[in-house]
C-alpha cells in the first residue's frame, strides 16, 4: 500500500504543477488575445501534456516553481524517514546488534506512511485507494463507450456508395500532402463528419448530410477533417484521455481538455484555409453553419475528433475566418512565447540546498546537514513512533520505546573534523535520554551526489543497564571481548562503538 500512496503522493504534485501551467496559458492567451495565431494559441496546451506526463523535470534557477513549494507532501515524508532513523539503542544479545543501517531500513521500508499519525496515514490511504477506484470506473466507462461505438459501427456502418465523394477526399489528402490512406465510411451514428481511428483513420460521415452539402462545401469539410491527421489530432487526444484518467479529480485537466479541443478545431480550421482562395473564404464559413444545423452533443470517443456546437465557438471560428491577419506559418513572437513558457513550467525549483552549497562554507554546511538531522527529529510526532516501536520484537527497541518519553534533543557540535573531501567527522555532546547524558557520539557526514548526509549506520549504542542485567544474569562479558573492540566513547550509563562502513 505504501508504494501505491506514494505513486499517488507523486501524481499529486505533477497535478498541481499542471494547475499553475494552466493558469499561466489562460493568462498568455488573454494578455496576448490578438497577437497570437491559431496554430500557436493550440501549441500553448502541448505544455500542459508534456508538464502533466513528466514524473520529473531538470531543475532551474527560472523555474516558475522556485516560488511555490509543490511538493510539501513528499517533503514532509521525507522528514518523517529521517525522523524515523533516531538513535537506535542495542544490547548484545539484540539480533540487530550491528546497526549499519541496512536491517532497519529493509524492515521499515513499508512502514514509511505508518511512521504517520493513525489518522494522517489512514487518511493518505483512503485517498491513494479513491484514486485508484476513481482511475478503476473511469477506465470502464471509457472502454465501455468506445467498444460499444466500435461495435455499432462494425454493425452498422458501410463505405460510401457516393461517386463523387472519395474523388474529392482523395484531392484534399493529396492537397496536403496526407500520405495515411483514409476511408470513407457513412453512418447514422454521427450527426456531423466524424474522424475516427488512430492507425486506420476512417472518416464517417452523417447519413443525412449526403444530399444537403454540395461538391464544393463537401471539400471544405474534407480539407478540415484531413488537417486533423496532418496535425495527429487524434494521438494528441488520446494521449490526453489517458491524463484524463490519471487526473480525474482535477477539474483544471478537464477544462484545459476542452479548452484544447476548441483550439484544436480552430487550428485546423487555420490549416485548411491556406488550401482556399481569399473569395472561398466565406463560403467555408457558411458550410461550418449548414453543419451546425444538424449538430447534436457527440459520444465522447478517446479516439476521435469531431465538430463542437458551441454559438460561442462558431463565433470564434467566423471572425478567424474572416481575418486577414490569420496565418498558419510559424512566427517568432510564438515560437519565443512557447519557449519562455517551457523555461518557466517545464523546469523544477532549483534545490535549497544545491543553492545553499554555492553560498556557505563547507564545514558550516557540514554542520547545519546535523542541525537539520535532529530538527527533524525535534518536529516528529514521538507518540506514534513510541507505538510502532514498542511493539517490536527487539528487546533494545522496546527498552528505547519505553523510555522515548524522557529525550531531549538538546545538543552541542562540539567539532567538526575533516577526514576527507568526502567525509567529515562531526562529534556531538550533551544529549540526554530520560536525564542520563549520552556520550560524545563521533557522527560521520559524507558527501553524495553533491549534498551532505548525515551517516549514522557506523554507530552502535549500548546501554550499561542491559549490560548489567546480563551480568545479574550470569553472563559475564570479559573485558578482552571483540564486544568492546571500537569503542569510542562511554560513560556511566552508555557506551558507544564506531567501526568504518559499518563493520564492527
């Protein structure tokens, strides 16, 4: 289930990254209403898919998102798992004696949304398994609907038995250079000229437009559908139904879907006008106005395109239609605009601490990456990890559980050594489990992938008290025993081993 409320974490962030790039697209095309072409107000969404299919984006000092903090959730589960790393007391006789990191995080790897309160985790849960439901009903209703066109079609469906119809289809693919060989089908299933198909596109056409468009209106709409494949409409489209699914529960997603299909029309409407004399111009739109007589809402098919009957969107189309200014050519204002936006949206927020590398100190580095280790600490809720480790089987676990109450992260960095440029050794005093000082503890912080990182699987604590019980017990440990081999510290109450890499 972890990994499950983790995908969906993650799909959560690409969500609302997505929301800041529509926001961002709506006020482009409104601040630059005129000044943008249809093939460009069209492109603008293609940042929208590519932002909401990245998982991960290269990080940048332009990024729009160094503003916000999109991933506060993954954030907080990161500190949650530092958290989860205090110091972990031993015994001798403790099957996970030697701490080097590995046994603990294998057994707590599933436990990461656990680590949470009861009711934040359960609650992450319900919402990561909705998710999951609300991908699961989607998905059926999206298959179901396009299976059951798909098989009416088969049923109903036949070519056209027009003379004159395919000719004209045939001299608007070649206009346009379409290599895909398209077929033409008649149907009473569609009530306006239907593309349908991604590999094998078909193009239906509505039973009762045969006698009511004439030759040439009928290779305006030919020119129009055939624009939709120059341009893989239909591949767009179905890749945004599958982001559709993904992020059903973001309204923004399905208003930028339909924001996009408006646009997508217009762009093709663009494209098929540079295939028209400047006097044919309003007898296309005329022909978009006979069609609309006949509109009714379509079946929302993942992998078709089809006329919109919105009063609005017919008016948005005549007055393109109408302009002079419109042009389907690639413009350097648009060009420039996409890539402004792609350098803002399509880039992460550059890391805080890769920035702060640049400007601080090494050591002082060093030692605020401790500071941030028992902060993080600090901020966690004790109750629950007081639970989940009192409950475990290990004997030095449940005496640690037992006594979580009485820490204090109160400490002091007493040096900061450098072993290498890899490696320093940071020595940390004066912290206290239920009022007993802990020894100086000698805590390795090692350089990964370029940020610094507090290692603490070469530390082994052990408490004197379990000693002692082992003693009242019979069980002498003699004082030559590779038991005590690495010490490095110990007090009245502690004793502390450090060993390279963790081999002890």
């Amino acid at each position: 289930m972890h990994n499950f409320t983790s995908l969906f974490v993650s799909i959560l962030n690409v969500s609302f990254m997505a929301v800041v790039v529509f926001i961002l697209i709506i006020l482009t095309k409104l601040l630059l209403k005129n000044q943008l072409s249809p093939r460009w107000n069209y492109l603008l969404w293609t940042l929208l898919i590519v932002r909401l299919a990245l998982p991960w984006s290269p990080e940048s000092s332009y990024s729009l998102f160094n503003l916000f903090s999109s991933d506060i959730v993954i954030q907080a589960q990161d500190n949650r798992n530092q958290a989860s790393d205090l110091l972990t007391v031993q015994t001798p006789t403790d099957p996970i004696f030697i701490d080097n990191g590995t046994t603990q995080s294998v057994q707590n790897i599933d436990q990461t949304i656990k680590q949470l309160p009861d009711s934040q985790s359960n609650l992450w849960n319900a919402l990561a398994l909705l998710w999951g439901v609300g991908i699961l009903l989607t998905g059926i209703y999206m298959f179901w609907v396009n299976r059951q066109f798909a098989i009416s079609l088969q049923k109903e469906a036949r070519k056209c038995r027009n003379s004159f119809l395919p000719s004209i289809l045939e001299s608007c693919r070649e206009s346009l250079k379409i290599k895909a060989n398209v077929v033409l089908f008649e149907s009473d299933l569609v009530t306006t000229p239907t593309l349908y198909g991604l590999f094998k596109p078909k193009l239906l056409i509505p039973r009762t437009l045969l006698e009511t468009l004439d030759e040439q209106e009928w290779k305006y709409v030919f020119l129009h559908e055939v624009s939709h494949i120059k341009r893989k409409d239909i591949l767009i489209n179905g890749i945004m139904n599958v982001l559709l699914l993904i992020h059903w529960f973001n309204p923004c997603v399905w208003i930028a879907f339909n924001l996009m299909r408006k646009d997508q029309e217009m762009a093709c409407d663009s494209l098929a006008l540079t295939k028209v004399s400047q006097e044919e111009r309003r007898k296309y739109g005329l022909t978009l106005i006979k069609l609309l007589e006949h509109w009714s809402s379509p079946i929302p098919l993942s992998k078709a395109v089809y006329l919109s009957g919105n009063k609005n969107d017919l008016k948005r189309r005549m007055n393109m239609i109408g302009s002079k200014k419109n042009s389907y050519r690639l413009s350097i204002v648009g060009l420039l605009i996409l890539v402004i936006i792609a350098a803002l949206t399509l880039t992460g927020a550059k890391s805080s601490n890769a920035s702060n590398n640049m400007e601080l100190p090494e050591k002082q580095l060093v030692e605020r990456t401790v500071h941030n280790y028992y902060r993080s600490i600090y901020e966690r809720d004790s109750n629950l990890y007081l639970s989940s480790v009192a409950n475990a089987d290990s004997p030095a676990q449940q005496y640690f559980a037992s006594q979580l109450d009485g820490i204090k992260i109160d400490y002091e960095i007493v040096k900061a050594e450098k072993i290498n440029s890899t490696k320093y050794q940071v020595y940390v005093a004066n912290l206290t489990h239920d009022n007993k000082l802990l020894p100086v503890i000698p805590y390795d912080v090692v350089l990964e992938d370029g940020q610094w990182r507090l290692d603490r699987s070469t530390i082994s604590i052990i408490p004197k008290e379990e000693i002692q019980k082992m003693v009242d017990a019979g069980k002498v440990i003699p004082k030559d025993s590779p038991f005590y081999d690495k010490v490095v510290s110990e007090n009245e109450h502690f004793i502390i081993k450090k060993a390279p890499n963790g081999a002890l």
